[in-house]
C-alpha cells in the first residue's frame, strides 16, 4: 500500500511540473512583454530588423499542365455557412467560395473601379446619373441559358423587395430611381430600371448622380429561370433563401461549376467548357476547410495549394520550401477613436459636444504622436502591420502618400499639451486637464488574439509617457459584440477605443465619418467635412482628379482635427504552393482571376 | 417500472419549459443581437436599415412577447430561421446533428472498450506494473487538454505517417451510397473518435479500478470465497456487477456531455458538427440558433439521465423502492 501511494504521488507530481510547466510560459509570455518597454536599447534592436515585402504574383512561371487540379484551403475554425448566391451570402468565407463559380458582369481594375474588360461593357450617361450595362455575346449560364439583362434586374428586385432581409440593400442601389417604392411595397416594378428587348441591356437610373457607382454598383445577377421568381410568387423569399439551388446545387456564370457540395466542409468545381472568358486552366478545383492550427502543415505536405494564411504564423512560414508568401497591404486599418459627443437617435444625427473631454484637439494629436506604432508593427507583427498615416487605406490609390500623418513624437505630443494648458499640476507624474481637475481616460478595446492585451497595455504606457492617464473600461478587454454593443448604444464613460473598420471598395469616408452615420463613433461633425464629404460624391467628382484633391484635403483635416487617430494598415497573406501558376493577389493584374490559375505538375 | 419512466418523462416537461425560459432570458441579456452581429465593424450599414430589420423580426419587442412567440412555434416544432444562415434552424441542425452523433457513439463505444478492460485489470491486479501502467496513463489524459492532444494526433498520424485525411467528414470525390463512401466515412471519423476517446477514459477507468477495490473487501465477496467460488467468477459474477453500477449511472451524462463537449475535437478536424455551430451563433448573437441548441444539449442531459436512472433502476434493485 505504501508502494502504492508513492506511485501516486510520483504521478501526481508529474502531472503538476506539467501544469507547472504550463504556468511558468505563460509568465514568460507577459514578462516578455513588459520587457518591451520603450528601453533604448530595445527600440535599436528593432530598427535594424528589416521590413518584410512581399510579392503580389506568383514566380513560379513554366507552362501551364493541361488537366491540372487545385486544392484551395478556406482557412477557418467553422464550417462554411454556404449560402452560394451572391445576393443571399453574408460572410467573408461564402465570399472565398462564391469566387469560383459566380461573377460580376463588370470586372474592376486595381483600383477597384469598373471596367470594360469583363463579361458586359458599361456606359455612363444622362449627367452622370444613368449607367448603361450591356451583356456581351456568349455569356451563359451553367445549365447552358444565356445570361439576361432581367437576371440582372431580378437581383434588384430581390435586394430591394420589403421581404429580403439580406446585407446587400445599400448605398448606390438605394439610390436607384422608384427603389424606396418598390421597397415599400408601393410598386410592383422598379421604376429607374429599364430593359432592353433583347434582352442584353439593362439602364439603371439614379436619383443622384456619385462616383460610387464606379466601384459600387452591383452587377452580379440571379438566374430567374433556375431559381424561381419571387416577384411573381412563384417561390417565397424563405423558400428561396433556404433552397437547395443556392446551397448543394446553385449555378453561375464563372469559370468553374459547382459539382458536388459537403455542407460546410467542402466543395468540388469542375471547368465550364462554355465559360465566356475562354477556357479554365484547371479541370477541376476541390475547396475544403483547413483549421488554422493545422493549415501551415497542410502547405508543407502539398495537401493546400492556396490558402489565405493566418499572419500570426508568419514567423513560422517565412522560410518555407513549399509554397511561397503573397502580401499586399488590406482595405482596413486599426484606429483609436476619441469620443467627441453622442448620438442623437431621435433625429438620427451625431451631435458634437464643446465640452467633452477630449475637445480639445491639441489632446488628440497629442495622443497619436505618443503612440509608437513602428514597434507595435514590427515587434508584436513581426513587420506585418505598418503606421498608418491617414484615413483612406493605401490599398486604394486615394491615400495621399505626400500625406505623412502624425509620426511617434513624444517630445511634440508633450509640448501640445502643454500649450493645451494640460499640466501636472499636484506633482504626481500625472497631467491635470485644463482646470487643474484630475484626467483620466477610459479606454474600450477589443478582445480577441493574444496580441490585443499587450498592445492596449502598450498604448497605456506610451500615453503615461506623455503623462497621460488611461486606465481599460471596467478594467479589462471586451468582446466583439459587446464592444460595438457599447459603441452603438454610447456608453458616456467611454472617452477613447480601439478598433478596426474594413472599408470596402468605395473611397467614400462617409459611411464612418459623416455626420449622419451611426458608425461615426466619435460622433465627430465639422461643416468642412459635411462638404467635402458631399464633393466627394458630386457629380464633379466623377473626375478622378477633382475627386482626389478633394479627398486629399479630407484626409488633411483629418490629421489636423483627429476625431479617429488611424494606428496602423495590414498586410493580408496567401500561402501559394509553388506548383501554382498565373496567380495574382492584385486586383488589377488579369492572373486575379481564377479562369487563369493552373498548376504545373 | 412502466409507472417510474412515465413519471420521470412527466417531469421532463416543466423542466424543460424551465430551460428555455432561462435560455431565451439569458440570450436575450447579452448585448448586442443578430443584426448587430451580421452588421458589426461593417460602415455600409445604415441605422434605417438595421432598424427595418429588427422590426421585421420582432426584436424591438418585449421579452415576454418574443418568448410567446418562440415557444408557441417551438412546440410545434418550427424554431424559427438563422439570420446568419438564412435557413430554418430545423433544417440547418438536421444537417449537422448526423455528424455530431456519429462521432459520439463512436467515441463512447471507444471510450468503453478501452476504458472498462483497463479499469478491471487495474482494479483486480491492484500494485502490479500493469495497474502502474493504467494509472498513470490515466493521469496523463485527465492532464492534456483535448485541444493539445488533438494536434498532436492530427500531425502524428495525418501529416507525418500520412495514416489518415487531415479534416473533413468525407472525401468530395467518393460517390455517396457506395462502398468506398463508408469506408471513407470511418477513415474520417478515426482520429476524432480516438483523440476523444483516449482522453476521456479517466473517469471510467478511476472509478472502476476504485469501486472494484472497494468491493473485493466486502463481506459478500469474503462469503463468495469462502463458499469456494473459483476466483474468476467471485471477479465476474459478484464483484463486477456491482462495480459496474457507477458505470452504468454515468452513461447518460457521458452522452450529453459528448454531444455538447466536442468543440475543439470538431474544430481542430474541420468536422462540421453541432460543437462549432454553437460556438459561432453564440459569438454571432444568432439568437435562434443558440436556444435551438441550447433546448437539444438540455433534452439530451435530461434524457440522458432518465437513461441512467432507468438503467440503474434494472441493475439496482434497490433503487426501485419507494
């Protein structure tokens, strides 16, 4: 028995250095992190790393094997929801699947702007206000029907139809002429948007006329004969949604047709010999779901040709034999807001408030200059993420480059608040407001990653270093939902937050900084920004230039009035097995599309 | 008998209506809703459009009213539509709920075979190496996380030796109905069920080994031997089945808790079941598919624990006085 019990307690001490073990890492791990404390030395270390750049198409450049088969990993920890209809998805992973078999009638350029090159030609007329897409010959469904203006029209008319509940209905289409009454129910037909009787051209008017037609029309159709028609009560909208022709067996008009789907694990798309374009490269392309744990593995062992890789495994991938690493700086930026004011839900505006803590301007550059962002960048993403400098990401070619933000500048943030008259009045390190009365800020940020708590703790100590005191929100990190949660309803204890906005094609700030927008969390308003806002999206900026130079003066006043202090731009990254060929992450370039894509051996 | 399960199944239905009302309170607490979720971080979204939305599905009302609605339509078996999947939640958990009970049962009939030989033979041969061997065993896969074991399975036998597929329920390409479709199947489902099973062994193995221990000391054993039992029976006939009667108690648990408890395994082996879904509609307030959820797990612990009783109540004669 004695015997016994000292094998149990061998065992047990063996399972406790485990967990012993365990503990002591994660001590390591924040230690770690407290080490990097703006220490001179540290921060040298750092410059002399170098900044990582990537490619955007693939080297590998032999012929083309006839035949070929890809296998592309969706990289997620979930099953795909697969919902397969451009209208009806939500999700960024449906968008991955979507790519193979459906289209826009309209390709885009590097600049996400429509051009000619795609499956219809487009013309704009009528003051700007009209756009004119004419399908091209040729263009076919998968069940083999030709492509129509009216499939076209039936996206409308289910986007706008008062039973469809989906994301899609927004800005330009609901600006299509009679869409508000057919919204309504008031109208059985949209009024802005004719056919022609071929059936090949659709002209849809609007009621204002916006550049944002130029990088947000929508112009992916329905097939109507596949589907059923909703308009005519041949299916309801729930019918529909839920329809096995969007989910296991939905058509496009795309390079490839969806074969066979798994729900939620896989799917298998074989080439469409009619596709307009020409003819696929690959015969067949299989889709499956790869665990990001299990997704760096999966590359080495050639069981995933492309993936979109997790960028906190960059370290681990860098110098892989397998497959290479494309980048290219994202649509989205990280930011820290400053809460201006509030919400006013009644008449649906933001309204400013002169007295709000942080009013006064100079507090705001002060508090971006603290922030050193190259360190965050290069330490805590390893070169992945780069200081922003404005507003406008540089994925679009809106960014003014002249523009060079508000670098790391403590000895300036300093003097800023010291001719803000915010002082140190009692002695204690820590600056008072203005009146001499203690300052603290509440700072809201989200959960999620293991970098997000040190780097909240490392913008604390940066704004200390200024003498600012800022302290969590309830005193710790807050998850997603709670977090816009706490934004949209507005909390008024919330003085700064952290958080990150993708923003889409569409150079228009609007829908984040306008005065009528309820995603203006800082609930900033100037009457220069209502007009520069409104000029952006004039008729007169239909010119490329005018509309530059007036998004360059945004972007200026924005640096200048700080109501969100952009922190840093990401790069995004695809793994690429090294058999691939004729792949391209630039939009711009004509290896982005997937009828190109092939594989060597 | 007939009497005592009739009982119970009566009882099951407060408990249940029980549950949901705390369910839907509890969902109906945490901030945010599934138009917030869909719509989080994305600036197109106008306030018109989300509040268009939220009238349309009725979240703007009361609590109670919405509880109303939700429960008159549950109990006909309609639980409403996903907003992040768009389809009726009945469909979408029909879809998955195969998946999640084929890993399961395999798990448990697994977690079985393997745990219950173990627990007789280190609970028979108390002290040898061979108990040693099974304790420590034991305490190694009560220590590792499932998530950790998981991977190391994944890479040990899909990546290095290239044993087994690396996720997935079953190869695309295999026609559905054939042969190779099953087959393909089993090779999918082999390292989920065994990194489940290997790990969830301990607490079967510790209280057999325990209970078998106990029981070889007590009088009717000490009778049996000195009556002159052979040995193996006094281990099969008398000790077993009383050691067994825990065992059999935990059945159902172990059949609720397998049903909820495989999110990671799921997740780590892109296996798409119930675990995953439940953890993304959370973080996506998809509010109808979390009660749906919730009332499955909450039915299946109920059921599953009249199992065990009923169980017990056959093995246990004495359970079944009043």
């Amino acid at each position: 028995m004695v015997k016994k019990k000292l094998m149990m307690l061998v065992s047990l001490m063996l399972v406790l250095s485990v967990f012993l073990a365990a503990c002591g890492k994660d001590k390591e791990k924040v230690e770690g992190v407290e080490k990097e404390k703006p220490g001179s030395e540290k921060i040298e270390e750092v410059e002399k790393t170098e900044e990582p750049s990537f490619p955007v198409d693939v080297s590998n450049k032999d012929a083309v094997l006839e035949d070929g088969e890809l296998v592309y990993g969706l990289v997620s920890s979930d099953p795909f929801k697969g919902t397969l209809s451009p209208v009806f998805y939500q999700d960024a992973y449906d968008a991955e699947l979507l790519r193979f078999f459906a289209e826009d009638l309209l390709a885009v350029d590097g600049d996400y702007l429509i051009t000619n090159d795609g499956a219809a030609t487009y013309d704009i007329s009528d003051e700007n206000k009209t756009i004119t897409i004419k399908i091209k010959d040729g263009v076919k469904w998968h069940d083999g029907e030709p492509v129509k203006a009216s499939d076209l029209l039936y996206s409308y008319e289910i986007m706008g139809h008062p039973d469809y509940t989906g994301m899609r209905f927004d800005f330009p289409t609901t600006n299509i002429k009679g869409m508000t009454a057919y919204h309504q129910g008031k109208a059985d037909t949209i009024s802005g948007i004719t056919i022609s009787d071929d059936d090949k051209t659709i002209a849809i008017a609007f009621e204002t006329a916006s550049p944002s037609i130029l990088s947000g029309v929508w112009t992916a159709p329905t097939p109507r004969h596949y589907l059923g028609d909703v308009t005519k009560g041949e299916i309801t909208m729930e019918e529909l949604e839920s329809s096995d022709k969007i989910r296991t067996k939905p058509i496009g008009f795309g390079p490839y047709k969806v074969v066979k789907v798994v729900s939620g694990e896989s799917v298998l798309y074989e080439r469409f010999d009619d596709y307009w374009g020409g003819k696929p490269n690959l015969k067949s392309v299989v889709l499956k779901v790869v665990n990001s744990a299990s997704v760096l593995e999966a590359l080495k062992k050639g069981e995933v040709d492309i993936a979109k890789f997790p960028t906190d495994q960059y370290l681990n991938a860098k110098d892989a034999d397998q497959f290479e690493l494309l980048g290219r700086l994202g649509l989205s930026y990280t930011y820290i807001g400053f809460n201006l004011g509030e919400w006013d839900k009644k008449n649906k505006i933001n309204i400013m408030d002169s007295k709000a803590k942080l009013a006064d301007k100079r507090v705001r550059q002060a508090m971006w200059h603290a922030m050193d962002n190259e360190v965050v960048g290069k330490e805590m993403y390893h070169g992945l993420r780069i200081p922003a400098t404005t507003l406008i990401t540089p994925a679009i070619s809106f960014r003014d480059d002249e523009n060079k933000g508000r670098s790391y500048d403590p000895e300036k943030a300093k003097a800023l608040l010291d001719e803000a008259g915010f002082v140190d009045v009692n002695g204690d390190g820590i600056r008072e407001d203005a009146e001499g009365k203690e300052f603290v800020l509440n700072f809201l940020t989200m959960s999620g990653g293991e970098v997000a708590e040190p780097l909240a703790k490392w913008y604390m100590q940066n704004w200390e270093e200024i003498g600012l005191k800022v302290v969590l929100l309830d005193g710790r990190l807050h998850e997603l939902q709670a977090f816009y949660d706490m934004l949209e309803t507005g909390r008024p204890d919330i003085d700064i937050f952290q958080g990150a906005w993708k923003t889409g094609s569409d150079p228009d700030p609007s829908g984040i900084h306008g005065r009528e927008s309820v995603s203006n969390f800082s609930h900033y308003t100037s009457e220069k920004n209502d007009e520069l806002l409104a000029a952006g999206v004039s008729e007169q900026a239909f010119d490329v230039d005018y509309r530059k130079d007036i998004y360059n003066q945004w972007q200026a006043m924005m640096v200048e009035d700080v109501s969100l202090a952009p922190t840093l731009y990401r790069y995004d990254l695809e793994a690429v097995s090294k058999r691939v060929v004729n792949y391209s992450i630039d939009p711009g370039s004509p290896n982005y599309a997937p009828w190109m894509w092939g594989v060597t051996k | 008998m007939l009497k005592f399960i009739l009982r119970r199944t009566l009882i099951m239905i407060p408990q249940l209506f029980l549950l949901s009302l705390i369910v839907f309170v509890l969902a109906k607490a945490m901030p945010g809703d599934a138009i917030t979720g869909a719509f989080a971080g994305d600036p197109n979204a106008t306030e018109e459009r989300k509040e268009e939305l939220r009238e349309k599905f009725g979240l703007n009302d009361p609590w109670y009213e919405q509880y109303g609605r939700w429960i008159g339509n549950a109990v006909q078996g309609d639980f409403g539509s996903s907003y992040m999947y768009k389809q009726p939640v009945t469909t979408l958990l029909a879809g998955k709920v195969g998946n999640t009970v084929l890993l399961a049962l395999f798990t448990l009939i697994i977690t079985y075979i393997i745990a219950i030989p173990l627990g007789i033979v280190a609970g028979r041969w108390t002290d040898t190496w061979a108990d040693k061997l099974i304790v420590t065993y034991n305490y190694f896969s009560f220590a590792t996380p499932l998530f950790v074991f998981s991977l190391l399975m994944l890479f040990l036998f899909s990546f290095i030796l290239g044993w087994f597929p690396i996720g997935g329920s079953v190869d695309i390409k295999i026609e559905e109905g054939t042969w190779d479709y099953i087959v393909s199947k089993m090779e999918h489902l082999f390292l989920p069920v065994m990194s489940g099973a290997l790990l969830a062994t301990f607490g079967t193995i510790q209280y057999l080994r325990n209970d078998i221990i106990d029981t070889k000391l007590k009088d009717f054993v000490k009778t049996a031997r000195a009556k002159g039992v052979p040995e193996r029976k006094v281990y099969t006939k008398h000790i077993l089945r009383n050691s067994l009667l825990p065992i059999a108690a935990f059945l159902g648990y172990e059949i609720a808790g397998l049903i909820g408890g495989s999110i990671f395994i799921e997740s780590i082996f892109s296996y798409p079941g119930l675990g995953q879904l439940f953890l993304t509609s959370i973080g996506a307030r998809d509010f109808t598919v979390v009660t749906a959820l919730v009332m499955i797990l909450g039915t299946a612990t109920i059921i599953g624990t009249m199992l065990s009783d009923i169980i017990l109540s056959i093995v246990d004669p004495r359970i079944r006085v009043e």
